[in-house]
C-alpha cells in the first residue's frame, strides 16, 4: 500500500511542471516571473548540479574508453620486440 503512494507521487509534479512549461511557450510574457522565482530556489541549485553531474560522468567514461588498453596489449602482444 506504500509503496503504491510513493510511487504515484511524482505523476502530480510531472504534470504540473509539464504545464508551466507549456504555458511559458503559449504566452512568453509568462516566462521570466516563472524563471525569476525558480533562479534562486533549491530546483534551481538541484538542476545545476544536476547537469555538473551528467558532465562529470560524461567525461569520466570517455575517459576510460580512451585511457583503456587496447585489445593487443590485453592478449600479450608486444609491439617493437625482436
């Protein structure tokens, strides 16, 4: 029974926040109380790190793509040995 609570919550703020973006595109004169309220509250902060985050983890594994070995070093093949 709680767990159907927990996760039915979210399905509330989905739609609300895909109707404030939807009325910002209808009436942009909307849009800039909407985005000078949420410029300094917490979703503002939680949304910055979140894409600080996604870039982080981005560059990490492409990172390890490039740094990692190639297939003929891991099978012992040893270039420039006579």
């Amino acid at each position: 029974m709680r767990s159907e609570r927990l996760q039915t919550k979210p399905i509330p703020g989905a739609l609300v926040l895909d109707l404030v973006v939807s009325d910002t595109q209808l009436k942009p004169a909307w849009a800039m109380p909407i985005r000078n309220i949420l410029r300094h509250s917490v979703f503002w902060h939680l949304g910055f790190w979140e894409w600080l985050g996604s870039a982080a983890i981005f560059v990490f594994l492409c990172a390890a793509v490039f740094l990692t070995p190639s297939r003929a070093i891991k099978m012992g093949c040893h270039f420039g040995e006579s």
